[in-house]
C-alpha cells in the first residue's frame, strides 16, 4: 500500500464558514497514522505538468486558471477563491493522483489523501473541483501506454458530470457513476454507466446495486486498472448527501471494492472524494472506513 500526500492539502485559507471541510486531509492523515499504517507508506506528490492538464482540459481554461484571468464568475463556479496557494495546492493534489494511479501498477493498492474532483469539465470547473484528477490520470495512463482500459469508479453521492463529460469520446476510459438521482448536479452528463439511486437509499440496496455494477463493468471491460471515487458524503448524517448510508455501510463498500480487486488482481487507485460535515472529528472517521478496509484486507 502507498499513499500520496502534501501539507498543502490542508494549507488554504477559506473563510470561517466556508462549505469546504479544507483541513480534514491533515487531520485524516494523523488519523491513518494513528491506526498503524507507517511514515514509509507516504510519498510526497509531484505537481501536475501543463501538458498531462492538456489530456482532459481545454488550453485557455488551463492558462486562465495558472495566470489568474479566470472571471468573478467562473472563480464563482468552482467554489474557492483564487490564490496562488490554490494554484499550487491543486497542481500538486492532481499530480499525487496521477502517481498514485501510476504506482498502482507495482504495489497493487495505492491512494492519494485527495482528489476525486469529478464535477471539473474540460473548460470549467464547478463544485471544489478545479481540474478533473481521475480522468487526467486514466488518459495519462492510456497515453504513455501503461493502461489500455480504464475503469473510472465513482462512488461519491454526486454524480460524475465532469468526468462524464470529458470522456464522452474516449472509448478506453469507462466510467460508472453510482450516485443519488435528486442530488448536485441537477444537470446530469451520461457516464458510460450510471446507477441513479433514490434520495434516502440504505444500506442493503446501496452494497446490492455496487456489487452487480463493479462485476458487470470488470466482466465487460476486464480493465487494466480501476481508480476509485470512495467519496465519504454517501453517509447518512453528510449535510450535503441525500444517503441513508450507515457508517458501516461506507465501510462495506471500500471492503467489498478493495476486496474485489484483490480477488481479480486489479491494480486500484482510490481518491478521497467528497464529505461534507460540520463536526471535523466524525468527517474524518468515515472517511477513515476506507483505511480500516484496507487494513482489514
């Protein structure tokens, strides 16, 4: 198991009530650390470069956010205020998921403690998501020849839209969605699966519909690689999900993923995703499920 992680992750200055919980990966880190997992499992990320941004984004978009021209309204759109620290924070978290999908392929389980920026298009980004890392990493992989079929499994509550969007015309990246139907965004893209659960789902539908959905795209694919959305807002008490989704019911699902890749010999990338909760501590303790599953292995 490797894991990719900067202190730039936490390291945005956001206002007092701002909806992005922008110091959970700090704190989640101490959290893994505390659970056994040791400091020679963490490696620092590499920034992203300009031309792996170019795979999934359009040139004027790329430049307009590096040199600062982006508009009020676009800088609106994507959730945070424009800084060069969050130039620098997004480059790097985006590279450490490119690594990570990368490494997969010689330590089988790998994670960046960041990522899953699903609802970034090619020429915007939208909803704390800047540039879209899972795609860029799927496209980098295919581009240097590392990776024929990619399997982009994403199960945050929201659906994938940007992914959905940037890889309409890229038939070796496949992308499933499993995310709930009445939830952001309200304008939905068409994955090249998409698993549309009512508002209020529990448990037992939820681990059903995941089981059969990551079978049939295996069965159907066979990728060479899976990167995982693991996004921790699936849980019953996230303010920004719609779930019935029980603490153990999150752990069910990183156990049943990382097992099944195990089983299947799937090298698996897995980004943290989104969580939306006030009360920082229970944030990180769901999203610490997946590093209890992993351990758990």
């Amino acid at each position: 198991m490797q894991l990719y992680y900067h202190p730039l992750y936490s390291d945005l200055i956001l206002a007092e009530r701002h909806r992005f919980p922008i110091q959970k990966y700090k704190l989640l880190k101490t959290e893994i650390e505390n659970l056994g997992v040791s400091a020679i499992h963490f490696q620092e990320p590499k920034k992203v470069t300009v031309s792996q941004l170019a795979l999934c984004h359009s040139q004027r978009y790329i430049d307009d956010f590096l040199n600062g021209t982006l508009s009020d309204k676009a800088i609106k759109k994507m959730g945070f205020p424009y800084s060069q620290q969050l130039v620098e924070r997004t480059l790097l978290s985006i590279g450490g998921s490119i690594q990570a999908a990368e490494a997969a392929f010689s330590h089988d389980l790998t994670f960046n403690l960041s990522g899953g920026y699903h609802h970034s298009h090619s020429d915007f980004g939208s909803g704390f998501c800047i540039f879209n890392d899972l795609a860029i990493a799927a496209a980098h992989l295919i581009n240097t020849e590392q990776a024929d079929t990619v399997l982009i499994f994403d199960c945050d509550v929201h659906q994938g839209d940007g992914t959905a969007q940037i890889t309409q015309n890229h038939n070796q990246i496949i992308t499933c969605s499993i995310h709930c139907e009445q939830n952001f965004p309200r304008n939905k893209q068409e994955s090249t699966y998409d698993f549309a659960l009512p508002a209020k789902t529990a448990d037992d539908e939820y681990l059903a519909t995941l089981k059969q959905a990551l079978d049939f795209c295996v069965r159907i694919h066979n990728p060479d690689i899976i990167l995982y959305n693991a996004g921790a807002d699936i849980y019953t008490k996230d303010e920004l999900g719609l779930f019935n989704i029980s603490l153990n019911g999150v752990y069910e699902r990183d156990l049943f993923v990382l097992n099944f890749c195990k089983q299947h010999q799937i090298p698996l990338m897995c980004a943290l995703g989104g969580g939306y909760q006030r009360n920082l501590s229970s944030l990180i303790n769901v999203h610490k499920q997946l590093f209890k599953a992993a351990i758990d292995l």
